[in-house]
C-alpha cells in the first residue's frame, strides 16, 4: 500500500486527509511540523508528501518549502504535492527543479486533488 504524509497546522485538515485517502486504500500519516516530517521520512519509506506552504498556526520550524526541501534532500523518489494561496514567485516558476510535483492554489476541489494523487502514486 502507498503512503501519504500530509503536513498541515490545521489538524481538522489533516483528518479529513486521512479518512480520504484511507478509503482510497492508501497509509496516510500526518503531521504538524518540520520536525514530525523528518522524523517519520527518516523511520519509513513515503510515497508522497501532501505540505501546506504557509504553516500559520503551528510552532513549525520551517515553513512547507522548506520541508519539501529538505524532504527530497533525504528521500529523493517521495513525490510532493504543495498547497497554498501564497506561493514565493520563485517557487510558481522553478517549482519542478525543487523536486515538487504539482504547486495546487487554493482554493481548490478535494476531486482535483485526489486526481493528482492518484496521478503521482497510484494505489495498488
């Protein structure tokens, strides 16, 4: 089964990401920070990261680009889906040389996500 890591400061969030896509058959983990992410990419094999830019309401360390950064530093095949309403205008350009997959605005359709991750990993 494929595995989803979704990094989101809203936690209603991320357990709606993870009761979508655990009835999608994929292993869905989630985290709050920086710190969480590393931890679990550095335990076990992720197949994609879903990260949220702008991590306003944690105490992250880094913010969602600079997980994704560091996230392909360490797991160079785990793709990465990044969402935001606000994107550095370096990133809307050159999105695909820092290893991220697919920059999705929002706000956007939960059927337009789950298109793209059935995309980037197909479960079974």
């Amino acid at each position: 089964m494929k595995t989803i890591l979704t990094l989101e400061d809203e936690l209603e969030i991320n357990d709606f990401y993870k009761d979508l896509f655990e009835e999608l058959q994929y292993t869905v983990l989630t985290a709050t920070s920086y710190t969480e992410v590393i931890r679990l990419i550095q335990k076990q094999t992720v197949d994609l990261l879903i990260v949220d830019n702008l991590l306003q309401f944690s105490h992250s360390e880094k913010d969602g680009f600079q997980t994704a950064l560091e996230v392909k530093k360490i797991s160079p095949k785990t793709k990465i889906i990044m969402i935001s309403a606000h994107y550095p205008p370096e990133l809307a350009k050159l999105h695909a040389q820092y290893g991220i997959s697919i920059l999705l605005p929002k706000p956007f359709k939960i059927e337009e996500l789950v298109e793209h991750v059935k995309y980037l990993i197909p479960a079974a």
